[in-house]
C-alpha cells in the first residue's frame, strides 16, 4: 500500500542519512523541502522530494499547502497515574516549595498512595484517553516511567499498564522503571533499606518479566545519593536495562556524573547545571534532556540551555508529563518554552524535540526526523504562514492530521 502526501508546502526535518542527534551549531539548522511530497510504504518512509517528481500512489492526501513535520518523541512522562493534584498546586502557590510537600506527606508519596488503591483497568483507560489526547498535539512516541508505585506490586501494576498501553496504541511506547521516584514513608529514616529493596526484589522481577526497556534513579537532593544511584543502576544495567537519570533538578546532586559514568541515555531535568556538569557531559554519548514544563510548574530555575548549546551539547527537550509538576504533555508548548524561557531558535527547538528526544529513548534509528526507511509518524499542519509560526502561537493547536505507522489516526 503507498500513499503520497503532495502539494506539502514545506517539508521538514528531512535527512538523506539518518543522524544519531545533532549538537551545538548544528542544532540551529533544519533541513526542508518546500512544495514537496512525501511517500508512505506500509508503515516506512519510502521517499521524498519537490512536487516535479511526485510519484503515483494508492492513495493521495493533498496537504493543500500545509507543511509536515516528523512527530514529537516525548522522551519523558509520567502519565500512568491516579488521580490529579490540583490542592498541591494551591499549596505551590501559597509559596511551599517541592521538597516541603513531599515532607508533609504530598507530592510522589500522594501519587503513591492514590495509585496503590486503582486498578489496573482504571489506570489503563485514564492513561490511553492522556496517550490519545497527545496523539491529536503531535506526539508519535512516548516514554512513560512508573514510579508511583513504592510498592514491587504496584510497581510491577504500573508497568502491565505501559505494557498493555504498548500493545494497544499505535504510539510507540518505551517503558523506564523509576522504582527509586521517592522514598516511601517506612523507609523515611532508613534509605538504604528501601534501595536494598529495589535492588534485591524489584529489578530482579521487572527484568523476569520484561516489563521495561529502561532504569531510571532519582538522584537528587533529598531524594537518593550519588552512592545509591550507582547501587541500583548497576543492579539494571547487569539485567539488561538502559540507564537514565532524573539529575541536578534540586542542586547540583552529581546525578550528571553517575549517569555519564553509566552512559546513561539522558540525564534529565539539569536546572543546576554548571561548567563541571557541561564538560562530563562534552566526553559522553549522554543525552542532556530539559523538561521545560515542570520548571515553569514550579517556578524553578531555567536550565542553561543556551550555553549548554554553545559549549557545543546536544540537547533535548520533553513534556515530563505527570500530575504533580507538569501536568501536560502538549509537545507544541514545549517548544513555545524553548523559545520563550530557554531562549532557543525555533529551528533548535524543533531539533530538540525531534530528532534528539528520539535518542533520548533509543527510538532515532526509527523516528525523529523525515527519512527513508524510517517509520512514517508525521503531521499536517493546519495552514500556518511559516516554521516559526509553531513555537509563536501558544494558544491553539496547529496540527491538522496525526499519522502514526503510515495511517491517519482517527478518534
């Protein structure tokens, strides 16, 4: 089966070799082809070009000088959850601070509780409505961390979810074990205790059973050490998980350089990012990965983007879509925050939250850009004047048509 997209006014993000990520000056230049076409195979990306040699199809979808763009790969959410958390977001505002609601028995520990007493079927039929719901804003692929579990049951709950989800949804779908997410209220005064847990039980049965691709540690102030980290990514790594990191979102925790040391796939959050943290990250294949949507949540500082980007980083940009911090997962207002608060070109965050979030969660050799061989996860804007126009209106959606594995996707 091929169908042609034709009469595309610009097509975007176009590589003639795939690329693993792009970095430093390289992140301000993006590849497009106006009055283009692009032709689906099946499910892959079969070929491109200017609409002189626009091939016959099956099926013809005229774009009517819309532009296409590869979708948003989300490399970090939390969006099996129970429940929102909208009385914390007053406390938020009354000026308590991260750290003193999750003292008060808030935060992942409120998360927790709700989610130990939701089932299965609940949790699933709330996450697919969020998963579809992102679908319509563009995103193709999707990280989804559990971590609001604190139990090995309910993090072994949480993770059939992403499993059932991977089976059901025509998003692709990576799932990370964030069993280290917080640290429940027994194991308060004993830490260690709970990371011999996670250790000895949890990872031993989310690998038997298969249920994640990665291992993510919460390596921060007030949260878990830079030894416990090390403890629990070592543990993964030697059952076949790929490591990430939640890093530097508090202080600068050292999370930075126990995920290099582990060649974590990203590192993520990075508010307090200095000189030190930039040059561990310039000798390693670790993405740096900003959450955009959770420092504005939180009013924290901004993560030095612009001169991560000029000391020559890649970097990445995800939703970190949960209820507590980021309670979105709208891609397109990630790029409005790149330019807005990050300071980025569009073109920079447009690669930030393509083709590098697509390393971010080992999905680039597959998604991320417009290639051939690739799979087609694409959209069609609504008619929008220029490139720039996407990160400059906030306040609407701008995508026309989503297609995921080479169809439409229909609700």
């Amino acid at each position: 089966m091929k169908t042609v997209i034709k009469n595309i006014k610009s097509l975007v993000q176009v590589e003639d070799k795939a690329r693993k990520f792009v970095r430093g000056k390289e992140m301000s230049e993006v590849k497009t082809i106006d009055n283009a076409f692009l032709l689906i195979e099946d499910d892959k990306i079969a070929d491109f070009g200017t609409m002189d040699n626009c091939p016959n199809a099956d099926k013809e979808v005229d774009a009517k000088d819309r532009m296409v763009l590869p979708t948003f790969c989300d490399s970090h959410t939390h969006l099996v959850y129970a429940g929102s958390r909208e009385i914390e977001y007053i406390d938020k505002i009354k000026g308590l601070s991260y750290e003193e609601i999750a003292q008060r028995g808030g935060g992942i520990i409120n998360s927790a509780l709700r989610l130990q007493q939701t089932s299965e079927e609940e949790l699933y039929e709330d996450a697919m409505q969020r998963l579809n719901t992102i679908i319509k804003y563009g995103t193709g692929a999707v990280e989804i961390k559990s971590g609001y579990g604190f139990t090995t049951e309910a993090e072994l709950k949480m993770l059939r979810v992403i499993r059932k989800l991977k089976e059901n949804s025509s998003l692709t779908i990576k799932a990370n074990f964030l069993g280290a997410h917080g640290v429940p209220l027994e194991y308060k005064n004993n830490v260690d205790a709970f990371v011999d847990k996670i250790v000895e039980e949890m990872i031993p049965k989310v690998a038997d059973e298969g249920l994640a691709d990665f291992i993510d540690v919460f390596c921060d102030r007030g949260f878990f050490t830079v030894e416990q980290t090390d403890r629990m990514l070592n543990e993964g790594v030697k059952r076949g998980l790929k490591p990430k990191i939640h890093a530097n979102e508090l202080g600068a925790s050292g999370g930075i350089q126990v995920g290099v040391k582990y060649n974590a796939l990203s590192v993520d959050h990075l508010e307090y990012t200095g000189e030190e943290e930039i040059q561990c990250l310039l000798n390693s294949n670790t993405m740096p990965t900003i959450l955009p949507g959770a420092a504005f949540f939180l009013n924290m500082p901004y993560a030095p983007a612009r001169k991560m980007i000029e000391a020559g980083l890649p970097i990445a940009m995800a939703s970190d879509f949960n209820p507590g911090s980021s309670p979105s997962g709208n891609m397109q207002l990630v790029l409005t925050f790149a330019c807005v608060n990050y300071r980025l070109l569009p073109q920079e965050a447009i690669n930030a939250t393509t083709i590098n979030t697509a390393y971010a969660m080992d999905v680039v050799d597959s998604l991320g850009s417009i290639c051939k061989g690739k799979k087609a996860n694409f959209f069609i804007t609504t008619k929008i004047p220029t490139l720039e126009y996407l990160p400059y209106s906030y306040g609407e959606n701008k995508v026309y048509k989503t297609f995921l594995n080479g169809k439409e996707v229909v609700f």
